[in-house]
C-alpha cells in the first residue's frame, strides 16, 4: 500500500477514539455517528490506518492482573545482523502484547503478558532458545496511572 496521508476525518478518528469506545451492540456504527461518517467509512479508515502503520494497533487495553495474569516488561540485546530475525521469533509470540527497537545497547523490548506466573517463565525460556539471546524479564515494582492522548 503506498503511503498514507491523514485527512482530517482520520485525524478526528484518531483524536476522538483515544478517549473511549463505544460498549452496545453496533460499537463502530455508534462511534462513526459520532464522527459524521458512515460504520463501513470508520472501518476502512481504521483498516487503512493500520495497514499504513500510522496506527500500530486499535483495540482495548486490559489489565490483565485484575483477569488473574501477569506481564512483564522484557529487553534484550540484539546483534544488528540478527535483529530481524529476532523480532519475527518474539513477534510470532502470542504472549508479546507489542514491542520496539531502540536505539542502546538493549536495543529490542517487549511486553509479555500471560494467564499466569509460570507462562512468563515458559515464554521467557521460548525466546531465548529460539534465538539464542538472553531476555531481561523486569516485572511491576509500582504502577502509575498516566492518560496520554496525542492529537493527530
């Protein structure tokens, strides 16, 4: 797909679902009303959106702890000559609710989130024998509640 500009309707599609969404029986035709667009105008935007990669995702967030699992926050160290073929194996990984490059020496970090304790450990280990580097697991010491909203 070749690159996407925003408009102004995907813009206000942005800026207006970070505050909420919908809970009834038709979610995105309520929330295209809202936005003076049609329900099939809203999901094509948002599947254009993702596609484009100016969205990396849209869904909730859940705080899996009150489901009774965990996540953990995971870094690792990564060969610049191996790191695509690194980020393919965490990515392939269910467990791995997103994940970044950055620019240091723990240059890939990701999140894993699981039903349960031991299914960090298992994913953990899943990892580092499929690719052979270590993972730094760093679980929640404190939470911090932060609404981030950033305009489009």
């Amino acid at each position: 797909m070749s690159e996407l500009v925003c408009d102004a309707v995907d813009r206000e599609i942005i800026n207006q679902l970070q505050s909420g969404f919908p809970i009834c029986e038709h979610p995105y035709a309520s929330a295209a009303a809202k936005l003076g667009i049609t329900e099939v105008e809203l999901l094509t935007r948002l599947e254009g959106l993702l596609a484009a990669n100016v969205l990396t995702r849209f869904g909730p967030l859940y705080n899996i702890e009150q489901a009774g699992g965990t996540f953990v926050l995971a870094a690792m160290s990564v060969p610049e000559a191996d790191l695509a073929r690194t980020v393919d194996i965490v990515n392939a990984m269910p467990q791995v609710a997103h994940n970044y490059q950055r620019e240091h020496r723990f240059n890939l970090w990701f999140v894993l989130a699981t039903a349960a304790q031991g299914e960090i450990d298992t994913a953990v280990e899943h990892i580092e024998k499929r690719t052979g580097h270590a993972v730094y697991a760093m679980p929640k010491l404190r939470e911090y509640f932060l609404e981030v909203r950033l305009a489009a």
